[in-house]
C-alpha cells in the first residue's frame, strides 16, 4: 500500500510518499481501506516535531482519522462489522495511508448520506469543541472567543457556541476575507490575531477556547472576564512562554480560570455518542462540514505547506 511518512521531522519536505505492506489487525482492531484522511494540526505539531514523545521515529505515518470501509478484523472483534463504513481514530499516528489500523472502540459507523471527505473534518473538530465548551460550562449568553477560528476545530466553535445561545461570539483570524466568512457560521465580532482590529467588541470574555497557544497566550488569559474560563485545545502557533502562568495569578482576584482539553480523556463511549449525533446532524444540516480542499494522498507535504502559511478554512482532505 502507499503511504506518508515523515523521513525528517521539520519542514514539510521531510515527508515523502512509499509503499509499505498491508497491516494486519490485532485483537481488539479492525482494518480499514482509507477513502479519506483528515489533516489537523496535531498532525502539523508532530510533523514539526513539537511533541516529543510521537517524534522519535523516522519513518512514522502521520495522521489521526481516517473514513473508509472495513475490509478485515482482528481477534475479539464482530467480523459483522467487515463492509461497513466508518470513521476511524487511529492515535497520533496512520491514517496517511490506503489502510490503516483502529481499535473497535475507535470507530463510528457512517450514515450513508455522509461522505468520508466530510466525515473526517467532523470527527475529531466537533467532539473537541464540544466536550471544550462544556468543560468551560458555557452558558446561553456567556461571550465566547473562538481564536484560531478558521481551522476546523475554531468553526466547529463558532457553530456550537451559537447553537448554545453565546451572546457574542468574536474570532480571531488572519483576514478580513476569513472573518466575513466566518459571520455565516455565527461570529459577531472579528479580531485579527493579535485580538484586536473590532473597536465594538467586548475586552472580556467569558469563555476563550484557544488552539492557537504561542507567545501571545498570556495577552488573551489577560482578556477573561471575572470568572472567566480559558480552554486551550491546540498548540498550532507554537508553545506559550514558560511563564504564562504570570498571567493567571495577576488575574487571581478574578477568579479566572485556565484548563486544557485532550479527548484522551473522554471515555470511549461518549466520544462514539457525540460523534454518532455530529454525522446525523451534519446529514440533517444542522452543523456544517468545511472542506478547505481535497489533495491526493500524493501531496500530503502540500497540504502541510498550507497549514503552515495559515491558508486553511476548514479542513484540508486527502484521498488515495
């Protein structure tokens, strides 16, 4: 089979296509013949090499989620489930690839009216928004900053915070292009990423849900209302300075508050339960796949380069 591996962890150059055996699953795993893998930015972090542990080995296989058809299972597992289409959660590495490997409890079965493409810019984005909010314990007509709001898990923001009454829900965002864009998915207010850029929006916020990290994360922990709760979720723009906590005990007499969110620490039922209702309301057009655009498996360096330039709305799709 072909697939992406990172030969040099680094520029996106340091990955290359080649062909690899078929995997076998294990107990408790099913295989997969990939039709669509998603390119997110853990996938960016680890490919420059911003996560230690997963960059270790030359010649890993990046990629998180992958959506496609059963074609074989392992030990222990239904063999009921071998034609079925599904989404698949493949750890912090596989799914650049024609086949790849999940455990059983890392799959969702598919409604026929979703295709793979859009199922792989929901699968993981929305879940992580959501179990992001709810551990923020937003409120109808809370305020809401969504920063980094044109990747995939941002506009899975924007959406849900509407969906749940957010009085006002600013973004930050690389252009004004973006910000008009993002309008249509509920933003009232748009920053640019510095947060500033909109001398109408609030200079607290109730809720922050951060995946950009970076150097400018104390100035945003600064912009929390009192008892105001920041969620961060991803790293894309780098790690925050060592000291960042500076900021929240200068805050503390507000009360403010700092939390990270990893669906490692969802329990497997419940991500399947939330993942289930993405795909049916995404099928009913309640909630909005965004696909930036769908590139060859071939051209996966291509598809980094733009994640890099921060060129993406939505989520960039790979096909084998």
């Amino acid at each position: 089979m072909r697939a992406v591996i990172i030969r040099t962890f680094g520029d996106p150059s340091g990955m290359e296509v080649t062909d690899l055996p078929v995997p076998t699953p294990g107990a408790g795993e099913v295989l997969v013949r990939t039709e669509a893998a998603g390119v997110g930015g853990v996938d960016v972090v680890i490919r420059r090499g911003g996560i230690a542990e997963a960059a270790r080995d030359s010649g890993m296989i990046p990629g998180s989620e992958a959506a496609g058809v059963i074609t074989a299972t392992g030990p222990g597992v239904d063999p009921a489930w071998v034609g079925r289409r599904v989404w698949a959660f493949t750890g912090t590495s596989g799914a650049y690839a024609e086949y790849v490997i999940a455990r059983a409890d890392e799959i969702v079965e598919l409604p026929s009216d979703l295709t793979s493409v859009q199922a792989v810019t929901l699968g993981s984005a929305f879940p992580v928004a959501h179990f992001a909010l709810e551990r923020a314990r937003l409120t109808e007509g809370e305020s809401v900053l969504v920063r980094g709001a044109a990747g995939s898990i941002g506009l899975a923001g924007v959406e849900l915070a509407a969906r749940a009454g957010a009085g006002v829900i600013a973004v930050t965002t690389s252009s004004s292009e973006r910000g008009e864009r993002l309008r249509a998915f509920g933003a009232t207010h748009v920053l640019d990423r510095s947060g500033a850029g909109d001398a109408d929006a609030p200079a607290e916020f109730d809720v922050i849900l951060d995946i950009v990290g970076g150097p400018d994360l104390p100035r945003f922990i600064e912009r929390l209302s009192l008892n105001g709760r920041l969620i961060a979720v991803g790293v894309v723009g780098g790690f925050p300075p060592a000291d960042f906590g500076t900021a929240l005990l200068a805050g503390f007499r507000r009360s403010i508050t700092f939390g990270t969110l990893s669906l490692d620490t969802v329990p497997r039922e419940e991500l399947a339960r939330v993942r289930a209702e993405v795909f049916d309301d995404a099928v009913r057009g309640t909630l909005s796949p965004v696909v930036h655009d769908t590139l060859p498996l071939s051209d996966a360096a291509e598809a980094h380069r733009l994640m890099d330039a921060g060129d993406v709305f939505g989520r960039v799709v790979l096909v084998p």
